[in-house]
C-alpha cells in the first residue's frame, strides 16, 4: 500500500477509546486549579497510584495496531512485522511521560511535533518503508487524540481562559493580516469546494488493472490500494546549496524523484511518458489528493474537438461535475493562485492543433501566476524546449526498476487472488531477459500478469504477439470465462470484431484524432459489413456499434456520442495492422517523420509480410533522416523475421549516428532499442565526449545486455565517465553491479549514491569507499561501516529519520565534508566539533531550529544554510571563530537577521544569497563592501529591490544574478562593481526581463566576460 494513504487506515472510532485508558480520570474538583500539569502527572501509567502497567499499554498498541491491520483492502505492513510495530508504538506512548512539558505546551506543539517528540525518545526498531511509515501515522493519529482529550477537561479550559485573553488582540491581528495577504473565499464556496472534491473523490479514485476482470474478480480497484508510486527523472542544475561554485556552463545532474513529488520545486511541468507508463493515472492521484489546492483535470482528446478551448469557467465540464459553482467562482480560485490544472494527453492533438494548445495553456498562464500546472505528452510528441521558455521543466516518467516491476506483480496477484501464479512470473522475469525488457510500464506489466495467469505460463517474447494475445483474451475468452457469451443477441468471433476495430482506429490515425463522433463510427461500421456477413446476419451497424462499446472492453464511450479506445496502444496496434492489410506503406512511409505515428510504424513492420517489411524498412532509410533512422532500428525488435541484407543496411545506417556526443544523442540512440548496444564501441579511439556518450547510451538501456559495454569502461581515465557509471547503479541488480563495474572503479575521486536497501547491503561487495551520498532511512552505522574509517571524507545525508545523535560520526576521523539535509532527528551539531570538518551542510533539519551547536565548529571553511537562522545576527548563531571562505545563505536563514553579523568573517571569499532570504537593506550593502577578501558574490536579483548601493564591492570579481520578477534595474548596481571581470546571469522564466538582449546585460558591465542563461 503507497505511504501516503496508511493513515485511512486508522479511523477515529476504532482508537479513541484505547488511546483514552492512557489518561487519568478527572477526579471531583480537577478544574480549580490554575496551574499548567506536567504529562507526567496525566498519563495513567505514572506515579504512585498509576493504574496501568507497562503491559497495558502495550496492550493498547496492540489493539491500536490490530484495528489497523483488520481493515479491508492491503494490510499496511508485512505480517511478520506486526510485533515489532507493536512494540515501537508501546515505547512510544510510554515516552508521553518522560516529556518535560505540560499540557498547554503540549497543545500549542500540535499534534505533528509532539509526534516527532516522541520518535525522537523512543526511534523506531529497523523496520520496512511500509512499516515505518504505518508506525509514524499511527503516532501522529494517537497524539492528535490525546491532545483533543486535554482541551476537553475543565481544569485545561480552566486555566488557558487567562492566556486566550491575553493573545486574542495578537491573533485578530495575524488573522487580518492573513485575511488581506490570502483572500478566503466566501462560505459559499466552501461549501462548493466540498461538494466537488467528494465528485472528484467518485470520479477519479477508480483505477483499472488490466487483467484483473477475469475469473469473477473486478477490473476496476479502489485507487489508494491500487495505486503504484512510480519515479520520474529531470535534469537539472547542481544544487547550489550543495554546489556553492555552480554556475552557467557547469554539467546538469539527473534528479530521480516520487512521481507524486513533482511539484516540489516547479510550478510549471511538463511530464512526458512513454504509453501505458501511467500518466492518467498519476494525474487521477494529484486530482484526488490535493488538499491545498482545487484540482482540474483537462483531457485535451476532448477539449480540442471545440474550436475553441476552454476558459476557466468551462473546466467545470470537463469533470462532469453535476454541481453548480457559485459565480465567479473559478476566478477567484485561479486569481488567488489556489489552482492545480492537469492538462492530459498533448501526444492525443494532432500536430497541427499543439500550437493553438500552447497559445492556450500560455495565456492562462499569464493571466494567472501562482497556480500549478502539469501537461502530459508522449517523449517524442513536441520538442525538447517547447514549453522551456516559458518556465515549464520538462520531466519524464522513469521506466519501472526490477523493484517496482516486482511490486506491481505482487500487488497485481494479490488483487487477482490468483498468489499460485505470482512466483513463477517473477522468475520467468529474471531469467528472460527479452520478457523483461517488456515490463516497463504499468500496461505492459498488467498485460504480462493477465496473459500468464490466462495462458498458465506461456508468454509471447515480442510486443506483437503480446499485442495480439491480449486482444484475443480481452474480446473473447473473458466473457467466455464468465459464462456472458452471446449475452446481448451477438456473439462474434475474434477476428470480426478485431477487423471492424481496426477500420476504426486506423481513421483516427488517418485523421490525427484519438476520438470520433459516434455517426462516424456508425458509418465505418456500415461500410465495412457487406463484406463481413457473419458479423452482418447478427445485427445492424447501430447493434454492432453498442455490443462493441458494451462488451469488447476495447472501445468505450467517454462522453455521449463520442467514440474512442481504452488506450492508446491498442489504436496504434490496430490502425497499423489495417495500414498493412490495405497495403497502404506509402501512407505509413510519408508520416515517419510524425511523432505521433513511431508506434504505429513500429507495429506496421511488426504485422508486415517479410517482403513488405523489407519495403518499409528500406522506404526509412531512404528518407536518410537520423531519428527515421533510428525508428528503423527500433523496428528490428519488434519483427519475427527481416532479410539479413535489410538487418545489416539498417545496422550500417545506424552505426553512422554512433558514438553519440551528446546527451541528446545517447537519449535518441537508447530510444531505438537494444540492438544499439552492438554498435556501441570503445573505449579504444574514442574521445573523452564520445566515451561519456556511449556510456549513458548503455545506462539508459539499463539491461542485462548494458552490462558488458559498461564493463569496458570499468577502468577508463575519464572522471566524467567514471561519474557515469556509479550514477547508473539504481538500474540494475545492485549485487551484480557492484561484482561487475563498481568493485573495479578506483573510487579516490567517486561518490557512491546509497538510494535503495539493495544498494546498502551490497556495500558489502566493495571496497571501503572515502566519498557517500545517502538517500533515505538507512542506519547511520551501516553507512559510517561502509566507509574507510581512517580516510573516509565526504558524506552525504539526505532524507534520513532515522539519525539523531551525531556522534556516531566520530568513528570517521578524516571527515571534513558533511551535508545533511532533512534529517528531522538531528538535534545538536556540537558532536561535529571534534571531526576537523572544513565543509558543512545544514538543509531543512526541522528538529534543529535553534542550529544548536553550529557555534563550535570553528574549523568550517565553508558552510551552507538552508533553514531560518534565529536571533538578530548572524554572529549570535554561525561560528565566528572560524576562518569561513564560503557562505551560503537560503531559504529563508536570513529572515530575522538580515547580514548583521557579517563583519565577523573577514576571510570570507565568496557569498551567496538566495531566494528566501531577507532583502539586502542599505546596511547590508554596506557590510559587503567592508569585507576585505570578498572576490565572488552571488544573489537573488528580488534581493536587492529597494537597495540604494552604498560603497562600492571593489574587491568582486565574480558576480552571478538570478534575474526573477521583483528584481530592479541592475544598472546602478553594476557601478558598484568596477572591478568586476566575470558576470553570470541566470534570467528566470518568470522574469519580466525575458525580453532583454544579451547586449542589454553586456553594455552594464564592459568590462567583464558575460555569461547569460535563459531558465
């Protein structure tokens, strides 16, 4: 079951009355005091007349635990976890009395930092992701009751009535402020609001399983049980928080993350996936779990059959939403900036109609800063950089690893009820790599699972043939199973109703269309039955139209008198069987060029005779277009059998377009498939460039079959390749990895990224590494185990609730570079002082707000804050006995203390002010140029808005700006920087200054190397 739905599991009713037994009774004359009460003093296991034992209460999370487990749908947690999650949800209660506080602090806390309290007295055993997360859930749940149970005894009204009166003028204050800051909408659309959020709730919390209608089990799955997490990848600058010296020009990294985390730092998306890899799906997730924002979701297959597309207050439509907004309503929603609209299926618009969805989606951009926005598309259905300049980032859904393939089986059984299957499928996907090379996406897995539990085992090796099984069983063997054959007066066979389905969708390929209007579907159908007489004989076009719709699972009605497919694939399928059959290769031959038909070419070779394979595959390579080129050789893995003088024309054709030099390049080569990998060479006579591109070619492929082209760079002098190669290791089997390529690396200069269990244990194949990124909740000792204790110098931490005392660092004696970030339990830097660390890294540690410690690192050179620094200046927090060089200031650390202080780092060589930091007032401005060493200076351009520069920073030589709306003209700034000699300039999409030339940027400063990057 996904994390993020484990607390439905707890209901109100179910634990309230076992999470009260922990509390004493309130005895006659309870309220008459004023005083606050220790939790000590409240928690009926404590003191001399407790009336609960420690038994008890773990009795109670017992029960706790069990209520949970016994619900309907997935158990939340493995079985054999049950004792341990028992046992760690007792400790915890039990910590309630250890607490130092009284009930109205408690209260005031809330009931998520008294939970995180409590983790923090009593961590949690080494227990599954699944568990773990249960375990924290089941902790908030129990404290959010506990506190209620507080507020409703007399004595706790009694004495918090003094204190309410107290801050009652402070609060009006906060809320008018809140009021004026965030207009609230009206009580009407609260109650709205409700009401369509329940519809979305109905609408879209159904997901189908493919497969899963057979054997009298539903097809269609509540969507929190059924929902699989999947990954995507961006590409990205490195974190400056991590990379202070990062600029324009410097590498991009790949950043791997939950899909459901998406818009953790864009606001605009643009997520590309290839069919079947669950994109709808993950938009149905966003849609059913906003809760800070109105979702709309905006299926572009229907809204384009307009001639115009929808305004605001039309999105309504689209969710089929039975109720009445109040009006107005939509423009106050997107006018506060409160919107999350999910545009779907761009690939599904013909090419000529993208550029009118651009213009669209591009005004209401506009016309509405603030909100969120996320479109769909296939990977090749528009360029790289077609939403780019408009602040868009482009992420793409990540292929399934062996992991989340496995999960999706186990969960795809489970759900079937068929678990005698589910073994033999995992092993049959490891020990055939071509059948793996299938399982990438959501619909190819739930069409392996349904095929092999149907055919008892047997399973096609290629996409055509698995195509064509599954038609088979979707069209007829399912309602044959179910005993529902002939129920509607019609019974056709299945190559009748898979010949009249072809006819349809291969017009809405003709058309560029992904849905028809129901007359058009009649009048295929009326067409194509005079020469089809048994289908004919059982009923008119109309008939026939209904018992598609109805029964052949293939064909669906969306909207009335609309027409269209279950999914893409199937239309691509069926439109290029017919293409063949009708023998229309010049059509397919003059749309290769089109990305929207690639699938459909690739399934039309598939379906082809050897002689007019031979044609279409020769008819490719004469258009002697590089990605036709490649879509040729994609095609080679989807045939049974090609002429071997067409298989080497195409090899030698291809063979051309390698080794890549770009990352580009490795992307297009990677897309044609796995015969790339024999054409990949090296690394004798290549260049460094064409090694790293060969490389990542290998790693995108990531297959068995990578592994040996991997290998031979295994020992190549390149850093960049070498990089590469530890970055690919989450795409494969982390034991066999780390034996083949890692084990053999010199890791002198290599970070090892730690981001799964499977990766920490095989740790063990390797030697000692000096360098450790880490992601997750992986044991601190494990990690420090994992390192060459007497030289071990960097590690990272990042994402990790499970390490509180730092201490544990001590046994790395030569660490001198340390960066954790959310790492909640961290409590206290002071551990760090006895390390000689020379950088430190300190991002978002919510259980540190006070930075306790951080004063006594006096051997820092280089430090980064991300999270609000207190007090009133920097030298009361950061260690002014430490000779710092570097500083990094965001997200918010300067907030109450501005750049006082600052005088107290007189070495300090290069600064950088993010956003989120406070303002830069003239005092600050004056506090740079008093900085005797500062030669590089870095800031967010909104920073200096209202600056009047006093005093000249003649000692910079660097200076990089981010140019965001809100910054001002740089023109008297620049004047302030007279020795200034490199000048980066980063202009945000969001800028109002998108407009302005290079020049613009060169004329303000003559003198120096300028470098403009437009994000």
């Amino acid at each position: 079951m996904d994390p993020a739905v484990l607390g439905t599991r707890l209901a109100s009713s179910a634990i309230a009355p076992l999470l009260r037994k922990l509390l004493v009774r309130e005895g006659a004359g309870a309220g008459l005091t004023d005083r606050p009460v220790r939790l000590s003093g409240l928690v009926s296991f404590r003191g001399e007349k407790r009336t609960l034992t420690g038994r008890d209460v773990r009795r109670i999370a017992a029960g706790v635990v069990d209520a949970a487990v016994a619900a309907p749908g997935e158990p939340p947690f493995p079985p054999d976890e049950v004792t341990a999650v028992t046992d760690a949800l007792a400790a915890r209660l039990l910590a309630l009395g250890d607490l130092t506080m009284d009930d109205v602090q408690a209260v005031r806390l809330g009931h998520e930092e008294l939970a995180r309290r409590l983790r923090t007295a009593a961590p949690s055993p080494l227990l599954s992701t699944d568990a773990g997360y249960f375990l924290d859930s089941a902790t908030e749940w129990a404290c959010l009751h506990i506190l209620q149970f507080f507020t409703q005894r007399s004595a706790f009204v009694a004495r918090t009535l003094v204190e309410q009166s107290r801050e009652q003028a402070e609060l009006i204050a906060r809320v008018d402020e809140l009021i004026a800051r965030t207009p609230r909408p009206d009580a009407r659309d609260d109650a709205f609001e409700a009401r369509y959020r329940a519809h979305l709730a109905h609408h879209h919390n159904r997901l189908t399983i493919f497969g899963l209608d057979l054997q009298d089990t539903p097809d269609v799955w509540p969507l929190d049980v059924a929902y699989l997490s999947l990954e995507t990848v961006r590409e990205a600058a490195p974190d400056a928080a991590e990379l202070p010296d990062c600029g324009p020009g410097n590498a991009t990294t790949t950043v791997r993350e939950r899909a459901e985390d998406l818009f953790a730092v864009h606001d605009r998306i643009l997520l590309r996936g290839d069919a079947g890899s669950g994109k709808t799906t993950l938009l149905q997730w966003l849609a059913t779990t906003a809760e800070d924002r109105i979702p709309y979701v905006l299926p572009l297959r229907t809204l384009i059959r307009a001639d115009r597309l929808p305004p605001p207050e039309a999105f309504l439509d689209s969710a089929a939403c039975p109720h009445a907004p109040p009006e107005g309503w939509a423009e106050r929603v997107l006018g506060a900036g409160r919107a999350l609209v999910l545009v779907d299926g761009l690939d599904e618009v013909p090419s000529a109609d993208r550029a009118r969805v651009r213009d669209w989606l591009l005004a209401l951009v506009r016309a509405y800063p603030g909100n969120r926005w996320l479109l769909t598309a296939r990977p090749t259905a528009v360029r790289a950089d077609w939403l780019a300049d408009d602040g868009f980032a482009e992420v793409a859904l990540a292929p399934m690893d062996r992991a989340t393939v496995t999960a999706f089986v186990r969960r795809w059984h489970a759900a079937a009820r068929a678990p005698e299957h589910e073994e033999r499928l995992l092993d049959a996907l490891r020990t055939k790599p071509d059948l793996a090379l299938l399982a990438t996406n959501p619909l190819m897995c739930g069409l392996l699972c349904a095929l092999h539990r149907a055919r008892r085992g047997y399973l096609p090796p290629r996409r055509k043939a698995l195509y064509d099984a599954a038609l088979q069983m979707i069209l007829t063997e399912r309602d044959r199973q179910r005993g529902m054959g002939g129920l509607d007066g019609i019974e056709l066979d299945t190559e009748d109703q898979i010949e009249l389905l072809q006819r349809l969708a291969y017009a809405l390929l003709l058309a560029g269309r992904s849905e028809m209007s129901e007359p058009t579907a009649l009048g295929i159908l009326e067409r194509a039955l005079p020469s089809m007489p048994a289908a004919a004989a059982q009923g008119d076009a109309p008939a026939i139209l209904r018992h598609l719709l109805l029964r052949s699972g293939v064909l669906r009605s969306p909207a009335p008198q609309v027409v269209d497919f279950a999914h893409r694939t199937f239309l691509d399928h069926l439109g290029a069987r017919c293409a063949v059959e009708e023998g229309h290769l010049d059509v397919l031959i003059s749309h290769a060029d089109d990305t929207a038909w690639e699938d459909v070419i690739r399934m039309a070779v598939a379906h082809a005779r050897t002689r007019e394979r031979t044609s279409l595959l020769r008819a490719l390579l004469d258009l002697a277009v590089p990605r036709v080129t490649l879509l040729a050789l994609a095609c080679l893995q989807d045939a049974s059998s090609v002429d071997q003088e067409v298989v080497a024309e195409v090899k030698e054709r291809a063979a051309r377009l390698v080794p890549p030099r770009t990352v580009l390049d490795a992307r297009a080569l990677a897309f044609a498939g796995p015969f790339v990998l024999e054409l990949l060479p090296g690394p004798e006579g290549l260049t460094d460039e064409e090694a790293y591109g060969v490389v990542t070619t290998a790693s995108l492929l990531g297959q068995d079959g990578s592994l040996p082209v991997l290998k031979r760079f295994r020992t190549h002098e390149s850093l960049a390749v070498r990089r590469q190669l530890v970055g690919t290791w989450r795409r494969f089997d982390a034991d066999e990895y780390a034996r083949e390529v890692l084990a053999h690396l010199p890791t002198d200069e290599l970070t090892l990224a730690v981001t799964s269990d499977a990766q920490r244990h095989a740790l063990r194949l390797l030697p000692p590494c000096t360098q450790l990124d880490s992601e997750g909740d992986h044991p601190p000792a494990a990690l420090v185990s994992a390192l060459a204790t007497e030289t071990a110098s960097r590690l990272r931490l990042r994402r990790n609730s499970t390490i509180t005392d730092l201490s544990v660092l001590k046994a790395l004696p030569a660490l001198t570079d340390l960066r954790l970030m959310d790492c909640p339990g961290v409590y206290d830097l002071a551990p760090l002082a006895e390390l000689p660390l020379r950088h430190l890294s300190v991002i978002r540690l919510t259980g540190l707000p006070e930075l306790t410690g951080l004063s006594t690192l006096t051997g820092l050179t280089s430090l980064n804050v991300g999270q609000r620094i207190p007090g009133d200046s920097l030298a009361d927090v950061l260690p002014t006995g430490a000779a710092l060089r570097q500083l990094f200031l965001g997200r918010g650390s300067t907030a109450t203390t501005g750049l006082s202080g600052l005088d107290h780092f007189p070495f300090l060589e290069r600064l950088t002010l993010t956003c989120g930091t406070a303002p830069l007032a003239a005092d600050d401005w004056a506090r740079l140029a008093r900085l005797p060493a500062l030669t590089e200076l870095a800031v967010n351009g909104p920073l200096l808005a209202g600056v009047a520069p006093a005093g000249d920073l003649r000692g910079v030589r660097e200076f990089r700006i981010t140019v965001r709306t809100g910054t001002p003209d740089l023109g008297p700034f620049a004047a302030t920087l007279p020795s200034v000699r490199t000048v980066l300039v980063d202009v945000h999409a969001d800028s109002e200054d998108q407009t302005a030339t290079d020049a613009h940027y060169r004329r303000l400063f003559p003198d120096a190397r300028v470098l403009i990057r437009r994000l």
